[in-house]
C-alpha cells in the first residue's frame, strides 16, 4: 500500500515484494493437515517489516519529514533504513545493547547513523523518541501504529490471491503486536473474520501472554528470552483490543 502523494502524482511503488505462498511438508506432516508459509524472509529488508514501516515512511515522507528515527531490535530498524534510502532521506536507529554487533554492521551497511541504547528495546525506544522531537525528525515505530498495521494487511490481501481456499487459522508471531494488528486488519478487508488467528509468543518475552491472562496491558520487568529482537516490555494495546474482538 503505497502513500497516495498530492497532486495528481502517480502512487509511489510500495517497498516490499508479493511473497511466495509454500506447503511446509514436515509441518503438514506433523499437523496433519496442509502447512503453508508466507515466505517474508525473501522480502528486501528480509523480514514482513518493510510491509508497514515502508508505508509509513512513505507517508511521512510526503509530508515533508526531514529525517526518521527508529528504536528496533533489528528487524523494523533495516526495513526503515532500506525505506529510508530508497527515499533518500537520513535516519538514525537506536538498537538496544542486546541486539549485537551484527545488528548494528547491517544496518550501518544501509546507510543509516546507529545509536546503541540501554539493555532492551524499551530503553531503545525512549531515546529514539527524544531525538524525535527535533523538528522536522519523523519517529518511525517498529510495531505500534496505525499506518504500520495498514500496511501490514497487505499481507493477507496476498493470502487471498495466492491460496484456493479460506485457511482454517492463521499464525502468528507477536513481539510488540504489530504483524498481529495487521493481520486481524487484512482478514476484515477480505471479508475473512472468523479466520481463528494462533498468536505466539517466546517465553521471557510474553507481554501479550500477560496481558490477556491480566485483562488490561502488563510491562514485563526484564526481557530474558533469547529471542531479544521479539522483546517488548508492553504489547501495543491494538493487540489486545485484536484478541478481545
């Protein structure tokens, strides 16, 4: 979904790519019934990210933005450092300590300036907000917004295309809540709402988990998953509005 620019411009060509739709044997094996998997890994920033965060900045920056800061643990950071560029603007990343050298090497590799900040994302993340409010600098959040979920729906607008029947459930993986919100977006765009959605989470890193065992948004003291680009304290409160939908 590309931002609709002002006066009569044609639309700008959206960053991320049509994925391939593949059966997973050994998962439908397992399942016992047939497995496919959205191959997002094939995207240009590698992972589903480019999808919203790529809309987003478009947007912004047909608004005039000068520069985009992003707080991520890696995956949102390269999709807006590959946006970024292909719109020839500056961007500063701010990646928690827990992200790595690599991280940090990939993303500099794209041409954007990398900030490391504090143990985990939400350290990350009050920085980059702090720079954000320089004028002029548009804040570009990895999970938590509704023109990141709007383009994150495009996802299932291809789920539509590509498969011959409605799926009996879709899966996701839930970090902060994004891909989630976008997914319960794209199932009402298609008219697919009794989809079931299996939403999953790494232990050490289940604010989503606690969040509906507690009924109300819960912030994690600490992440202590490995999987640290998945670690937010607090899932965006889209998320749980999804679930309660």
């Amino acid at each position: 979904m590309a931002a609709q620019p002002a006066g009569g411009q044609k639309p700008q060509k959206p960053f991320h790519i049509v994925s391939p739709v593949l059966e997973s044997l050994s998962l439908s094996k397992a399942a016992g019934t047939k497995v496919f998997m959205k191959m997002e890994n094939v995207q240009p920033s590698g992972s589903f990210k480019i999808r919203g965060i790529g809309h987003l900045c478009q947007d912004a920056a047909r608004r005039g933005c000068r520069r985009f800061v992003c707080s991520s643990g890696g995956n949102a950071g390269l999709a807006a450092a590959l946006a970024a560029r292909e719109l020839a603007l500056p961007i500063t990343v701010v990646v928690p300590g827990s992200s790595g050298p690599t991280a940090v090497r990939k993303l500099q590799e794209l041409g954007a300036t990398v900030e490391v900040y504090g143990k985990v994302w939400d350290d990350a993340n009050s920085r980059a907000q702090e720079l954000a409010k320089t004028e002029g600098w548009v804040m570009v959040p990895p999970f938590d917004h509704p023109l990141v979920w709007e383009g994150h729906a495009s996802l299932v607008r291809e789920l539509k295309d590509s498969l011959e029947d409605k799926p009996g459930a879709i899966v996701v993986a839930v970090g902060g809540g994004g891909l989630l919100a976008g997914v319960v977006a794209g199932l009402q765009q298609v008219g697919w709402q009794d989809v079931p959605i299996i939403a999953a989470e790494t232990l050490g890193a289940h604010s989503f988990h606690e969040a509906l065992k507690a009924g109300r948004l819960v912030t994690l003291p600490d992440i202590t998953s490995v999987a640290t680009c998945l670690g937010a304290k607090t899932v965006a409160a889209r998320a749980l509005e999804c679930a309660r939908e």
